[in-house]
C-alpha cells in the first residue's frame, strides 16, 4: 500500500540513540498543542500534548519542548526503539478553536 | 481499551458513484470529528459535531454531508464521487470540546476508479 510518509521530510536514526523531531507552527495564538504518532495504514495516535503556558513536558520515554518566542515545537524521543518508526505530525489549536491544525509529518526511520 | 471503529476499512467506488463511511466513537465520547488524509499528505479537517449537532465545519465539499446519530455514531456520505476523492477518512473523537487530545480510527481507505 501507499506510505504515509511518501515525499515528506525524514529522519533516520540507529536503535538506542536519541530522536529530535522539529514542527514550525504558525499562529502565534495557538495555546494546546499535540504530537501524533502515525504508522503505515492506521490513524494517527496521541502521543503527548502541551499547553502555551508551559515550555516542557516529559512522558514516557518523549519529552515536548514549546518555545513561543519562535514558534517552535520538539519531540525528543529517547532510547529510540524499531517500533518508533512512523510519521509524526504537530497540531496546534488556534486560541478559541477546538480544531486542531496538523503540521507536515516527519517520516521516522529507526535502524535496528 | 475501547478504540475508535471505522467501516468498512477499504472501499472502491467508480466516478459519479455515492459513498458512506461510518464511525463509531469511544463510548462516552460526544464529539466526532472527520479528516481527509492524500497521500504523504497530514490530515485536512473536513468536519466535526458535539452533541449530536455540526460543530465546526473545514474543508469538506458541497457534494459531501456528514450527520452524528443518537447513539453518537456518525456518517460520512459522499456523493458524484471524483477521482480527487481518494484518500484515507479519519475519523476522531473526544468527550467534550476542551483543550484535550482527538482519538482516532484506522480510517477508511477509498479508492476511486
């Protein structure tokens, strides 16, 4: 079938080390922000999510960094593992709107 | 945990034909949204309801309309079908409109011949 991650941007890391995901979001009044995960044929999946009053948040092996100066979303994704391989989109809720707007995804790639 | 459920997952239409696509939420959720996803593309919102009511309306087109059912369910129907039409149909849902996280399926997959 069809690769969700066909012409986008990717990132190819060995098992075990550290992956660094980048979204530029554009309206600097969105105050919710989210990380999807997406693998081949399946939807997208929650991952972890952040409020503009914060500038970090850390769950289980990912961490969300937000700097709103320059509008700039991470995922940091430690001790990455073969099963993080997917496309991962940002989202950002634009203040007042329950409507997120997704981000281009970045194609995940972890050699083993 | 009970997830999303979409139906049917794969669907093949000829041009001018009509669809339906229908979602099942988490239970206890009252919010359904509908995206379209291209290929290499990131999901584009079509349309969305809470409480059995349309919410918020994207870039869904006219020969398309989507309803939310009782029991929550919704329906997508897709009329004069085109070949731009094939794509992946997400849909998601959530309890409420806040600041939270949208749930999605494994989504429909159509294909237009």
């Amino acid at each position: 079938g069809e690769s969700v991650g066909l012409h986008l941007p990717t990132l190819s890391v060995q098992e075990g080390d550290n992956s660094i995901i980048n979204c530029a979001y554009s309206n600097s009044a969105s105050d919710y922000f989210i990380w999807y995960k997406q693998e081949s044929g399946k939807g997208p999946q929650f991952i972890i999510d952040i409020r503009s009053n914060m500038d970090k948040r850390q769950g289980q092996r990912v961490t969300v960094l937000l700097n709103k100066t320059v509008k700039h979303l991470s995922l940091q994704i430690a001790a990455t593992q073969p099963g993080d391989s997917a496309v991962y989109f940002c989202a950002e809720n634009f203040l007042g709107s329950y409507i997120p707007t997704f981000g281009r995804g970045t194609s995940l790639i972890v050699h083993p | 945990a009970a997830g999303v459920i979409q139906s049917p997952r794969h669907l093949i239409k000829e041009k001018r034909e009509t669809a339906t696509l229908k979602c099942y939420p988490i239970p206890r959720h009252d919010t359904v949204y509908w995206y379209q996803q291209g290929p290499g593309q990131d999901p584009q919102f079509l349309i969305s309801f809470y409480e059995k009511m349309q919410s918020d309306k994207g870039s869904i087109p006219d020969r398309f309309s989507a309803q939310q059912f009782s029991d929550y369910h919704s329906e997508l129907n897709m009329s004069s079908l085109e070949l731009g039409d094939s794509a992946l149909y997400f849909c998601a849902s959530s309890l409420g409109q806040g600041r939270q996280p949208q749930h999605f399926g494994d989504g429909t997959r159509l294909s237009i011949l």
